[in-house]
C-alpha cells in the first residue's frame, strides 16, 4: 500500500476522533447551561402551586421567560451534539463522558449557588473522573 495512502487514512482517522470530542465536549456545554440556567430561574420563584396546577404553571414559565427557554433550546442542541458524537464513536465509549456532566454542574453549583461540597460529593467526583479517565485510556473503534 502506498505510504501516503496510509497517512491519509491516519489523518482521517485523527479527524474523526477529534471531531467526536468536539460534539461530546459540545454535548456537556449545552447540558450544563440547560442545567444552570433552569436552576438560577427556578431559584427567582417566590411562590410554586402545589398538585396538577403545577404543570399548567411551568408551561407558562417556560413560555415567558427567554432564559428558561434558552435552556430547553440548549437541551435540543446538547441532543443534536450528541447524535453527531454516536457518529463519531461508540455508544459505549462516548457514554461515559456523559457523567462528566455532573462533575461540571456540581463544581458550577457550588461556585454559582453557593451549593455544599462534602467528602461524600468529592469522592464521587473523583471516582467518576477516574472512570471516565480509564475508559478514555481503552480508546474507541
């Protein structure tokens, strides 16, 4: 086989791994906004109903607030991100990163929303970043 030939393939190959990290890396932005935000305006309820009149309420807090809107908007796009990444790899490679997501989110909350950090939630964390480290380290097909 020619030796460009297999360089392309290698650069190819280089490409489409890059790119999938791109669109999980974009799947855990969009995620994480879509989070915070509903959390930050959820926050700004004085009053919640209680029961079935809870769902027409939240229908309309969606529909009224842009931020809350924006995120089920970055919820849609997260989805879209991560079609793109099930192109790229595995479902069984790419799924892990997804709990990167509750490392961000919790590191944002306690940052944003004054949210606790205990040793449970530190070794938690620390155990998903190893399992995400060492399924990153099997590599994909």
């Amino acid at each position: 086989m020619d030796e460009g030939c297999v360089d392309q393939n290698r650069f190819r190959e280089i490409g489409k791994a890059l790119m999938g990290y791109v669109y999980i890396f974009l799947t855990i932005v969009f995620t994480v906004y879509g989070q915070l935000i509903l959390k930050q305006q959820v926050n700004t309820i004085q009053v919640q109903p209680a029961g079935l009149e809870l769902i027409p309420f939240f229908i309309k807090f969606i529909f009224q607030r842009p931020l809350v809107f924006s995120g089920f908007v970055s919820a849609f796009l997260a989805s879209m991100a991560w079609m793109a990444a099930l192109s790229k790899f595995e479902l069984s490679f790419a799924y892990p990163f997804m709990s990167l997501n509750f490392v961000v989110v919790i590191a944002l909350s306690i940052l944003l929303f004054g949210e606790n950090l205990n040793l449970a939630k530190i070794i938690g964390l620390t155990l998903i970043c190893l399992g995400v480290f060492i399924v990153g380290r099997g590599g994909y097909n």
